[in-house]
C-alpha cells in the first residue's frame, strides 16, 4: 500500500512538471506564432534617438549615392533647320559618374538643416519613422493650388516606417521628392535578391507621370490663375514648371519610357526600355531599410517660343525636348552594413523560428505526456485537473 502511494505521488509530480511544461510552451507559441513582440523588440531599436545605433546610422549613412548623369546629344540640328530632316536625332551620351555621401548636418532633435527638413523619429510612435513632418517648417506647400497634391508626405527613401511593409503584398511606400514637389508611390511588385539577402521590391508605376481630369488632376497647370479647369501635359510627363519658379521643365521616365506617342513624333533615337528606365526600391523585408535603390528620371525642356530658344525656327510650340537623365542608386554597400543586414536577415529569421518550432514541438510533447500521465492514474486517488499543486501538497505531507 506505501509503495503504490509513493508512485502515486510521483506520478503527480510528474503530471504537474508535464503540466507547467505544456504551459509554458504554449505560451512561448502564443508569443511567436500569434504575436509581433520578439519584431516588435528589434523594431523599438530602429528608433531615431540620440545614442541609439539607427541615430548615428541615420546622421551619417556610410552609403554614398552614385550619380550617373546620361546627356542627350542634338546630332542633326542644321538639316532639321533647314528643313532637310524632319525629326530630330538625339544621341545619348554618357554616363559621366560622380558620387555623392549623404551627410544630415545640425541635428537637433529631429531637424536637419539646408532646407529644413523636419523628420519623425519613431519616438513615440514607431509607425511614423522616418517620416518627412514639415519642410522649412510648412506641412504643405503652395506649388499646385490644391490641398490633396500641396500635402507633404512620405519618408526621404532611405527608411520607412516599419508597419508600411505589413502586410508587404497590398502596400504602397510614398517618398516626398522635394526635387519636384511631391509624393512618389511605390507599389510592391515582388520578391527580389539584393546585397545578399531576399528583399521586397517596390516599383514606381509606369503611369505616375501620367496625369489627366480622372487621375492626380491636381498637378495639371490652370488654365488661368483663378480658373478650375486644368490641362495636363503629354501622359508620360510631369509639369514640374510650378515647382521650378516657372521653368518650362517636365520630368519623365528616361527615353520616354510609357510615354505617349506624340512625344516621340518629332524627336528620333530614343529607346525606352523597362529594365533600363524603371525606378524602384528593394527593402530589408523586417526593417523595411532601403537595401537599393534605382531612381531613373529624364529632364525635358517645353519649347516656348516667346521666352527665345536658340534653334526655334521649324520647332512647334509646346515641344517637349529630353535634355539630360540621371540614374542614382547606392554604392556597393560597405561590408559592415552588409553584415548588419545579413545578421539581423539570417540570425534574426532562425532564433525566431527555433523559438516558434520548438515552442510547437515542446507544446505538444509535454501535452501528450500529461495526457497520458493523467489517464495512468491510479483509480483510488482523486484526480482533480483543476488544482494538481494543492493535492500534491496536500499528499505529500499526509504520507511523509
Ligand atoms: C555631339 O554631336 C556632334 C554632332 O554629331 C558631335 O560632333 C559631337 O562630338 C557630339 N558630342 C559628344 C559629346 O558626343
Ligand atoms: C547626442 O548626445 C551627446 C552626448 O550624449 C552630445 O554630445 C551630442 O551633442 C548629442 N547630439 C545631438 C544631436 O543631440
Ligand atoms: C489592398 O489595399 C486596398 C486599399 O488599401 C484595399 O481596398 C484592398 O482590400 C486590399 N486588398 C487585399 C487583398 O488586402
Ligand atoms: C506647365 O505648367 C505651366 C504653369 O505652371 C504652364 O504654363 C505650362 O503650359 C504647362 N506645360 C504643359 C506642357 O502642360
């Protein structure tokens, strides 16, 4: 009789070591499989503070920017002025390549100088990091006369704020280009492989250069100063003119590429290809860091006849002539970063899944093993599930 006892004491023991156990594991499960808290944790160190790593990171990128500028070359203006061709040929010319080490000078606080640029933290909030706030201390600006296009929004490209990624399939990144007063959208188009590890890649749509009555109306120039309606530029191109103090200048993709046809009629030589004139942005899929970036943009001259342009004689008003392009991405990235990337990919992705497997496996290991220490137990003894701690304490000092 003491004997079965004792091995009925044991038994409790054990189902009540099962028992936490299982516990435990589903606890862990919960937490890894159900919740953000382990991203979240690697997430709260992205933050923009002083002293933390982002913050030195972010104030002096060891990235440098690599520049290269394409010039279109007018091969054939004397025949065109003379009426002996009736297209003109461009030739284009280049790359010449500089560099450029992105550097945020006077930081204080959140608010980096030249233009004043004041961005968001992520203190406080993390879903706002990286945001651009206010540009020499205005939220908008008055460039297009309307509210929705006028907005300031999206982050400088190098970062975004983290919750954007999430899910990554359906999301649009928006960067603010101060270049030519607006927001540039993003889509996600797919899975990509960059500087070593997977990345998410983001593209610039081919018709966001394209604005008409249904779509971004608001960047179309009035008619007149107080009129409502709009005329929109060639689709394919972007009036920048009311950004530039009036300069006849638009923005396109190099080559025209997804321009209309029209913009072609009167210039030969241009050959736009997608994989050449794209631009997007493939991001650390966890950090939502940019990994690379490829901005590809075309700059255009509007012929107007009154301003005097040099060889106008056979040119039509509104003419829209390709002048430079400029394709900038980022440097090979230096191997620290590099490294950094790659750890907190690699490193990162296994602890979280050794955490989520063997929380899985641990769950249903000790779970089973209660289920069978329950169902051995002995008829005699009372077993009550509910409170195993207390009948053991119980037991044990009756018997000892
Ligand atoms: C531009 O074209 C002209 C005329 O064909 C040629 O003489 C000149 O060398 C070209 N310039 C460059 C930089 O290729
Ligand atoms: C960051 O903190 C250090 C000391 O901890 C200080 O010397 C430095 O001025 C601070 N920088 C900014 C931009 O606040
Ligand atoms: C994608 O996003 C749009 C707008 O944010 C939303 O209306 C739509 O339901 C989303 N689709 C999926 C599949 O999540
Ligand atoms: C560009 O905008 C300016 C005013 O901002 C306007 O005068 C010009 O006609 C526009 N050009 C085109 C091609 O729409």
């Amino acid at each position: 009789m003491e004997k079965k006892k004792k091995k009925a004491t044991q038994r409790r023991r054990a189902c009540v070591l099962y028992g936490s156990s299982a516990f435990i594991s589903i606890a862990v499960f919960v937490l890894f499989w159900c919740t953000n808290v382990f991203r979240d944790a690697i997430l709260s160190n992205l933050e923009i503070r002083n002293g933390t790593e982002s913050f030195v990171r972010w104030q002096r990128p060891p990235v440098g920017l690599n520049v290269k500028v394409y010039v279109f070359n007018y091969t054939n203006v004397r025949e065109f002025e003379n009426g002996e061709a009736d297209k003109l040929r461009v030739e284009q010319v280049g790359p010449y390549v500089y560099r450029e080490t992105l550097s945020r000078v006077n930081v204080k606080e959140n608010c980096v100088d030249g233009d004043r640029i004041t961005m968001h933290t992520g203190a406080g909030d993390l879903r706002k990091l990286g945001l651009i706030q206010r540009i020499n201390g205005l939220e908008n600006h008055r460039v297009w006369g309307d509210e929705t296009c006028d907005r300031i929004y999206g982050t400088d490209g190098s970062m975004f704020p983290p919750h954007w990624i999430e899910p990554p399939d359906n999301s649009t990144l928006y960067i603010y280009a101060k270049n030519v007063c607006r927001r540039l959208p993003f889509r996600y188009e797919r899975r990509a492989y960059s500087n070593g590890i997977p990345t998410l890649r983001y593209k610039l749509p081919s018709n966001v250069f394209t604005s008409t009555p249904n779509k971004d109306s608001c960047f179309c120039s009035k008619e007149s100063y107080d009129s409502a309606s709009r005329r929109c530029p060639p689709a394919g191109t972007f009036n920048i003119s009311a950004c530039k103090l009036d300069t006849p200048l638009l923005v396109s993709f190099p080559h025209f590429y997804s321009g209309e046809d029209s913009l072609f009629r009167k210039v030969d030589g241009l050959t736009p290809r997608p994989e050449h004139h794209e631009c997007y942005i493939d991001l650390h899929p966890r950090l939502a860091v940019t990994v690379d970036i490829k901005i590809r943009l075309q700059l255009n001259l509007e012929v107007r006849k009154a301003i005097g342009m040099p060889f106008s004689g056979n040119l039509d008003d509104g003419l829209i002539l390709p002048l430079i392009w400029l394709d900038t991405g980022i440097d090979d990235l230096p191997e620290s970063i590099q490294l950094i990337f790659h750890r907190s990919h690699y490193l990162v992705n296994a602890i979280e899944a050794g955490f989520q497997w063997c929380s899985l496996v641990s769950a249903i290991l000790s779970l089973g093993a209660l289920i069978l220490c329950l169902k051995k137990r002995d008829p005699p003894i009372p077993a009550s599930f509910a409170s195993p701690p207390l009948g053991i304490c119980c037991h044990a000092t009756r018997t000892e």
